[in-house]
C-alpha cells in the first residue's frame, strides 16, 4: 500500500486567563490531515503523539504525551495538547519561561505499529497564561514553616509556599474571656484557613468595644502588621500541630475564634493533646495571635 502523507497545521489559541484565576493546562491543537497526492484524508481515527522539548539538535524532551483523534469529512480534526495520556513528564511542569521550546508531532493510521515523524517546529508564541503561570510559581520567594516572616513564625503554607499563616511569638493573654460579658450569638463558624479573621470581625462587629479575646488579636499590631486575627478552630489545630516550631505556648487551653452556640465557643486544649474543647465564653483561656501572608 502507498504509504499515506500526514500534513499538519498547528492553531495555538492564547488563552486570556488572568494569572490569579486557576490556568488551562492546555493548548488547543488543530491538524489537516492529507494523502501524498494532497488529498484530505477523511472520515478517520488517527494516533497522535506529541513532544514538547526544550532545543532541538539534541533537544531534550521536558513533555511526551499520546491521544488520538477522529478527522472529519474536510479532513479536519482537533485535539488539546496537554489533554492526552501522559509518557513522560507532566504538563503543568514545562518550564516555558526558560529556554526554547519546539513541538515534534507524530502520527499513526489506525492499522500501523509505530508512530511516523512529521518533523519539529518552534512554539515562538508560548500561550499567555501558561507562560505568566510558570512565572507566578518560579518568581516569588518560597517560604517554609519555621521560618520568621510577617512578624512572626510561619506555622503552615500552601503546596507553593508562596501563602500561609504566621503566628505571633508569644501570646497575647494566657487568661482572657471570649465574650464581651453579655451572651449573644455572633454566628462566628468559619473553620477554615482565612476563617478566622472574618469571625474575629464579626465577633468586634457584634460584641463592640472591650477586654476579650477576639478584640485583643483585632487591636495588635506586632511587628508593624495590624491584620491579626484570633485563629478559627481548624487554624489553631494547626498551630497547635506545630507548637514546638513556634515556640512559648503556656501549657493550658487557648481559645479559637469559633462559636457554638450562644453560651459557648470551641477552644483546644495544649496541655491535652490538642483536644477540641466545648467552653463557656466567660471562661478565661489563653490568646494566641495569626496572620495570613
């Protein structure tokens, strides 16, 4: 049988996504597929095989993926780099600012063993937000827990160690109510990370002016910050989880920023294994302050 010709024409699609927003990881890729004689080949399943690779004559392969698709009656098809059956690497770890980088497309007809070379070529438009991803990742500092930064002592960070949380050195009180001295319900049960600064908020909001534990972390303002917060339940589980990083925790209960119900509020015993402990606002534990950076 003659053998067939497979010409491809590459559409790379810059994707307009702001770098703050979760990055596609993948590029959009349009083929024709012709005979030797230029005619579309139609109506057909295809293999594809596609490397990325950083130089060329050597260069070496940073990205390997198979996929396959189905062409149309134009001899049309379509498929997305990155979007196919991983062989080597990963796509979210192509180094696009470092380097140049070619594209080596190869292909197969349903029927044939191995793939066929269709040569390589440059990728000189690297996709916008790929590009502006991999440096947000590679340009800013990394950051680890124990490390003193923003005032204090970092205690977690994200899987990029470009955010997390920082606790200050020493407590603030080591016996200090929760309330204001009346019981109402300030419906302060945010329990994640970042949670408890908006129920320290809410909890001045509702309880006002005076000598509690929410409004003391309000008020600081250690190492020139003025954004601590009394930590939300899951926040100080955290901390707690890291005390020996930190460092000068009493050995006692310190309170977290989240209520229970109108007379109570959930607070963590140091002293007891980090227990999750029910206790009445008027109660005086300890105050321990954190940020987020």
């Amino acid at each position: 049988m003659k053998q067939k010709l497979l010409l491809l024409s590459c559409l790379i699609f810059l994707f307009t996504a702001a770098v703050q927003a979760q990055v596609p990881q993948m590029i959009n890729f349009e083929g024709v597929a012709r005979d030797a004689s230029g005619n579309p080949i139609v109506n057909v399943t295809i293999g594809l095989r596609f490397t990325i690779q950083d130089g060329i004559n050597p260069g070496n392969a940073e990205y390997v993926e198979t996929d396959s698709a189905r062409v149309n009656g134009f001899g049309l098809f379509y498929t997305y780099i990155g979007g196919g059956v991983p062989v080597q690497g990963t796509f979210s770890a192509i180094t696009w600012p470092a380097g140049n980088k070619y594209l080596m497309i190869e292909y197969k007809l349903q029927g044939d063993t191995g793939y066929l070379n269709m040569g390589v070529s440059p990728l000189v438009s690297v996709p916008y937000a790929l590009y502006a991803d991999s440096v947000a990742k590679n340009s800013y500092p990394v950051h680890n827990i124990g490390d003193s930064y923003g005032g204090g002592i970092i205690f977690w960070t994200d899987s990029l160690g470009q955010h997390g949380l920082v606790a200050d050195t020493t407590d603030l009180d080591t016996g200090i109510v929760w309330n204001n001295g009346s019981y109402n319900l300030v419906n302060a049960t945010r329990n994640g990370i970042g949670g408890g600064k908006a129920n320290t908020e809410r909890i001045v909001i509702k309880q006002g002016a005076g000598q509690y534990a929410a409004q003391l972390c309000a008020d600081y303002q250690g190492g020139g910050y003025s954004d601590w917060y009394l930590p939300s339940v899951n926040e100080l589980n955290l901390l707690y989880q890291q005390q020996a990083v930190v460092g000068g925790f009493v050995n006692g209960t310190y309170w977290s920023s989240n209520e229970l119900s109108t007379q109570e509020a959930t607070a963590i015993s140091f002293s007891g294994g980090g227990a999750f402990t029910p206790s009445n606002k008027t109660v005086t534990n300890a105050v321990r302050a954190i940020r987020a950076f």
